[in-house]
C-alpha cells in the first residue's frame, strides 16, 4: 500500500484508446520526504509521517526545524500520517509508486457552500405553488414539529445551515496516467475539494 500528499491542480479531459473522452482530475503528488516513524514501542501504534510542500527556512520555527534534522529531510508546510506503509527515515515518496489502473482512496475538504436552504442543502421541493397569497413560500422548508405535542423540534430535524467544507472520502478512483517528470497523477473523474486544496492519497 502507497500513500502521498498532494495539490488538487483542476479538471481536463483525455482520450482513451478508443477514443472516448474521459473527464479527469490532475493532481501534484509529491515528491514526500518521510520525517517521522511512529513506533508501537514508543508511541503505542505504527504510521509513517510525511511531509508535502516545500517551505522556506526562515518561515520555520525552531521546534518544527529541530523535527525535520532529526530525518535530515527538507523542510515542508503540510505534515500527516498514514498507517500501514511500509518507509524508511528520509526516504522520498514520489509517483512512480502508482500506475494506470491503480485504485486510490482521495481525502480532502470539500468545497465550502456556506449558509443554504433546504433545497439546496438537502434536495426539498419547497412547499410548493404561489397560490392563496403565498408569494414567498416555494423554497421553505415547510413544518419542522408539532404544535402542542411534542412541543419541541427533534434533533437531527434537516433544515437550513452550514454546507460543505467537512472532511470527504472518496474511494475506487481509477488512475488513469502517471507523469514522473512533472509529479502528476490523472485520475478518473472528479474528486473532492477547490483547486489547490491538499488532498490525501491511499493506494488501495
């Protein structure tokens, strides 16, 4: 099993052998340095830390830069663990651990929508035509209880609220082509989250 940081670059399309379009997903994966192993001795369970994204030195403080010279790897803005990956101290993870055809597992926070209504939030058909004086009343949610028994609104009741940007999985995306030379990863259809947004990728 292989796993990566990546960027969410944007959407393109390609043709296969056939010559059928296939939308897909251009992601910048890697390169990884490995900066930290987490041992079941010593921090009671096993993972791999890796680090994406090159940062300068000055930007970093002195804690984080006393982390990266213990593996004597660059230094990098974004750092996460992943179990069940086999890594070395300062060993470097790139793309070439992938290739067409590969399932992936992509993590990532999804696009913020901020506050939506129902219909949008939750697919309501509102409550219907603008008849009788009801002018306002075709995306409302409607009844959300009853009046004196129970007297309440039942937790979990879907109204309007906060949409999207919340942590989203995504699994048996297909890779589609692999780029060594420019760390990029093709992927088959869409995945989760804005262009430029860090995703998390796990080789399944």
């Amino acid at each position: 099993m292989g796993a990566l940081l990546g960027k969410k670059l944007g959407m393109t399309s390609i043709f296969s052998d056939d010559g059928e379009s296939v939308p897909c997903t251009v992601i910048e994966a890697g390169p990884c340095p490995v900066v930290m192993l987490r041992t079941k001795d010593n921090d009671g369970y096993d993972a791999v830390q890796i680090g994406f994204g090159e940062i300068e030195d000055r930007k970093v403080n002195q804690p984080t830069k006393g982390h990266f010279k213990k593996s004597n790897t660059t230094h990098t803005r974004y750092l996460k663990e992943f179990k069940n990956i086999k890594a070395e101290t300062g060993e470097v993870l790139t793309v070439e651990q992938f290739q067409s055809g590969d399932m992936l597992k992509i993590s990532s926070n999804s696009k913020g929508r901020g506050f939506q209504g129902v219909v949008k939030r939750h697919h309501f058909r509102g409550v219907g035509m603008t008849t009788h004086g009801q002018s306002d009343r075709v995306r409302a949610p409607g009844s959300i209880g009853g009046s004196s028994y129970p007297s309440r609104v039942f937790p979990g009741m879907r109204m309007a609220g906060r949409m999207g940007g919340k942590r989203t999985s995504i699994r048996n995306i297909e890779v589609l082509q692999v780029l060594p030379e420019q760390n990029l990863i093709l992927v088959k259809g869409s995945i989760p989250g804005a262009p430029n947004s860090i995703i998390e990728i796990v080789k399944l």
